[in-house]
C-alpha cells in the first residue's frame, strides 16, 4: 500500500525525478553554506536556509499539481501567459523596482518577481504550438519561421532592455527549438547571420554611448554611503524614459571590457574593491586545490558576492573539488538527453517540442552560469537553475520541470512495431480467453 502510495506520487519519468532530487540536495547543501553573509546581516542563521527551504517546498508542491495535469491542457494557458508576460514587460519598463543596477523586478501582492522569467515559459509554449501546428511530411512549413520571430521578436526586445543575457539564452532556446522542429535551415542560416549583425550593431552601440568610468566610480561612491542615502540618490537620479532604456549600455561595457581585458596584473596590485566578483571566484576555484575542502568549509562565501545565487557554482568547486563540480554539469545533461528520449517517444510534435524547450532553457541556463563562475564569459545574473538560492525563478523551475514529467506521464506514445501485428495478437488473446 506504501509502494502504491509512494507510485501516485512519483509519476513521471523516474530518471528525472532522480535529477531533480540530486539537485535539490545539492542546492539544499550549498545554499546553506554559501548564505553566510546573509545569516551575519540578518543576524539569524537559520533563515537563509529555512527559507530556502520553504521555497523549494512550494515549488515541490506546484510541480506536483503540474504533473497531474495532462500535457493537452497546457495549449489553454499560452494566451494567457503570453498576456500576462507582455503587460508585466511593459509595467517593469514604467515602474520597475531596481536592484543591483538593473531595473527587472515588479512586486504584485506582496510577491516579487521578474517578468522575464514569465515569458520565457509562454515564448517556449508558444513556439512549441507554432511547431507543432506547421509539421509537414517535409519538416516545418516556412510559414513557421515568419510566425516565431514575429511572436518571440518584440518579448525579446523588451527584455533586452534590462536583461541581455536571459534575451540571449531564450534566443538561443528558440533557435535551437527550431532546429529540433525542422525549421528549413537556410532561414536558420539567415536568421543567425542577422543575429551576428545585431549583435556587433549592438556591441558598438554599447562601446560608443556606455560609460564603463562611471560605473567604477559610482561602486566606489556607494562603498563609502550608507544604505538609506543610497536609495534617496537613486530616488533623486531617477532615469528618464530614454535613460532607463540606455542606463544599462554602461554596466555591460564595463563586464565587456573586463572580460576582454587579458592585461596582466600582479596579485599585490590586484583591486579586490573593483573587481570583487571575478577575484574571490578565481580564489575559491584555486584553492580548492582538485579534491575540494568538503561542504561547508568554503572561506570565499565569506567575501563573494551573490556567492548563493550567481556565483554558487564556485564554492560548489571549491568544496566538492572537481569531482563535485563534474557532477553537477552531468547533471544537468542527463536532464537534457533523458528529456530527449522522452520527446522521441511522443507520438505528437507539441509535447515533443515543449519538453525539449524546457530542457534547452533549463540547461543553456545552467551552462551559462558555469561559464561565468569559471571565468569563461562575462559576468551577468543567471542563477543555476534548481541550485542556486531564489524565489520565483526556483519555483518556475520546479513547474518546468513537472511540465516534463507530465509529458513522460500523459503525453501519448509511439507505438513499438507493427499496428496490425498488435491488433492480431490481441484478438488471439480475446480468443483464447473467452
């Protein structure tokens, strides 16, 4: 009876609840110990993690109630999601708190949020709709192509205003989404070709009109005021419409230049103040000398920033070694591979094609984060998806990925063999039992 209980709520694909625990548990133990900045301000060292904790738990709870849901059903809600995303977009443009420098927050009900996280889930449906409605014997109907960038193209460019990396990742998700849909691949050549363009436009764009001076000297200007004149002087400097569009161009040629920056400089004149992110990461990976100082015995989570959100990824390394670090990444590749067997065995395109975006937003995500922490791409505020510490965003991560078992669970199968054979074979069965 315990078993059959325990069945009921286990539905779905086991490898990726398998996977999904693993990272629970992982996230569970580095969060915990990465929070320590956050249990000396808070003065309680409990709350970090039993938030934590509560987070998790109610996106275990939504992930639960998702994969009870037959993927059929999940069609009905794009329009609305679509909806909700598009005026979310617009509200964090007009009255958007900020944190960090990046306007991307809205609060509704006490809750706070990004809108970006929204919409990459109902672009994904979406696309994965316009897919599946356009298969042909040949691939993708070309009409298909014109229909996701005019649908994806304006969400895209209201989050590229304050988030370039997540309208980065999410172009790269539907991309790739198209190549799984038999997008013909001279529109994707085309397509990309554009892409590079627009990126170059864009990269001059922020090299010309950014200021990455004034970011220097408004970091050391904030180091030197207290919390409460910090927010009157971003009440005061207010940007104006124009400037809240453009603000941004000057943090992301500061991260370019930096990243670029292949100048040597010597330990003893190495800026920790400045360049405080990218330096105690490096510490952390260096020492942790392969086999990694065990969980719980990092030193850098004492002086990294966002060491339990962005950076998480470098104190897993620098307390589970290598190996630990290894582990991680595998993880989250047995999710995208496992999720293709799952998509392959749909006898319909539209789950097919939701399970495989979920699995790519997930995992180019994750993927991201771990080029940052290791110093292979510029700095930029991905979480780790399922790892890293979060409110919202750990919570839609947890339906994403009851999205998935409820596909492995609901979503109908291909038939093995011949359909004629099976129907023989069960008449004689009916046969003999009667």
């Amino acid at each position: 009876m315990n078993n059959k209980s325990l069945s009921n709520l286990f539905k779905g694909d086991k490898v990726i609840w398998m996977v999904f625990f693993f990272l629970c548990i992982i996230s569970i133990i580095e969060v915990y110990s990465a929070s320590s900045s956050l249990s000396y301000k808070g003065g309680n060292y409990w709350s970090p993690i039993i938030y934590h904790c509560s987070i998790l738990a109610v996106g275990i709870g939504l992930m639960v109630v998702v994969l009870n849901i037959k993927c059929k059903y999940f069609k009905l809600i794009t329009p609305i999601l679509l909806g909700v995303a598009l005026i979310t977009l617009l509200w964090v443009l007009v009255a958007g708190q900020t944190t960090n420098g990046a306007n991307r927050w809205i609060s509704f009900a006490g809750i706070q949020f990004q809108p970006s996280e929204i919409a990459k889930g109902a672009l994904v449906l979406a696309v994965a709709q316009i897919l599946s409605a356009m298969q042909t014997d040949h691939g993708a109907d070309r009409k298909a192509f014109r229909d996701i960038l005019l649908l994806s193209g304006g969400f895209i460019f209201l989050i590229l205003l304050e988030n370039l990396s997540t309208a980065m990742l999410i172009s790269l998700t539907i991309v790739l989404m198209m190549i799984v849909g038999r997008v013909p691949f001279n529109q994707i050549g085309r397509l990309i070709g554009a892409v590079a363009l627009v990126i170059v436009f864009t990269l001059i764009m922020v090299m010309v009109v950014g200021d990455d001076k004034k970011v220097e000297n408004d970091l050391s200007t904030k180091q030197n005021l207290t919390e409460q004149t910090i927010q009157e002087q971003q009440q005061e400097d207010s940007p104006s419409s124009l400037g809240k569009i453009l603000h941004r161009a000057d943090t992301w040629k500061a991260r370019i230049k930096k990243f670029f920056n292949n100048e040597y400089v010597a330990p003893k004149d190495y800026d920790l103040d400045k360049d405080a992110q990218v330096a105690h990461a490096n510490i952390a990976i260096a020492t942790s000398n392969v086999v990694g100082k065990g969980p719980g015995n990092s030193t850098e989570r004492d002086f990294l920033s966002q060491a339990f959100s962005d950076f998480i990824y470098a104190i897993i390394i620098e307390e589970m070694g290598i190996e630990g670090a290894a582990i991680v990444a595998f993880l989250y590749i047995i999710l995208l591979f496992r999720t293709g067997i799952i998509a392959n065995r749909c006898e319909n395109s539209f789950p097919a094609f939701l399970a495989m975006g979920i699995a790519f937003l997930l995992v180019t995500q994750a993927l991201f984060n771990m080029l940052v922490a290791v110093g292979l791409a510029p700095v930029t505020g991905q979480p780790l998806p399922l790892i890293s510490k979060g409110g919202t965003s750990t919570i839609i991560n947890c339906v994403y990925i009851g999205v998935i078992l409820s596909i492995s669970r609901s979503a109908k199968k291909k038939k093995a063999g011949n359909p004629s054979t099976e129907e023989a074979q069960e008449v004689i069965t009916q046969a003999t039992d009667s």
